[in-house]
C-alpha cells in the first residue's frame, strides 16, 4: 500500500512558478514510475509529467520547456517544478504511483492561474 499526499498547490499569477510536492509512504517507492496528472473543470485527467523508476522523464506537449519532473528515492518524494505558468495550467494537480497493474493516487492539489 502506497499513500500519497499533495502539496504546494496556490493562486499565483501568469509567468509566476510552483513547486508541487508529492510525499509518498511505503518502503519500495523507488520502484514505481511516479507520474504528475492534471483535471481541469469540464476536462478529463490527463498526464502532464512522468518520472520512471529509472529516472526517465516524459512530458505532455503542453508543459515542455516549463516544467520539470523530479523525484529523491531517498526521501520518498517526487516535484513537478512548474515555470512560465499559464491561465491554461489551472486545475487540480494529482500525484500517481504505478508499477505493473497497480496504481495509487493522491487526493490532489489545486493550482490556479490567473491572468
């Protein structure tokens, strides 16, 4: 069982940053692929940034050049380093664990970008 907890979330204005934080319980974290998801109102949760256990990043066309996943194995935490953020990145930010079939997710941070 993994438990993941969320934070960082605010109200920050256009070209502002975050540093989303996602905390994770469990002795094996380093061995899942740990993705950063998105939902905004009205849309379908999609994946934004995915850091594999090996290290491997991959970002959604979006959010290339502006944000930055990141993850201490040591620490049991992955970041999503978001840059140059947009009215268009506002949405509830969700941290996932995934290895094989099994998948958990966080509860969810909000972000909000005004204009």
């Amino acid at each position: 069982q993994v438990q993941l907890v969320e934070s960082g979330g605010d109200l920050v204005q256009a070209g502002g940053s975050l540093r989303l934080s996602c905390a994770a319980s469990g002795r094996i974290f380093g061995l899942y692929d740990m993705g950063w998801y998105r939902q905004a109102p009205g849309n379908q949760r999609e994946l934004v940034a995915v850091i594999t256990s090996g290290g491997s990043t991959n970002y959604v066309d979006s959010v290339k050049g502006r944000f930055i996943i990141s993850r201490d194995n040591a620490k049991n935490t992955v970041w999503l380093q978001m840059n140059s953020l947009k009215p268009e990145d506002t949405a509830v930010y969700y941290c996932n664990a995934k290895m094989a079939f099994i998948n958990y997710w966080g509860k969810g941070t909000l972000v909000t970008v005004s204009s």
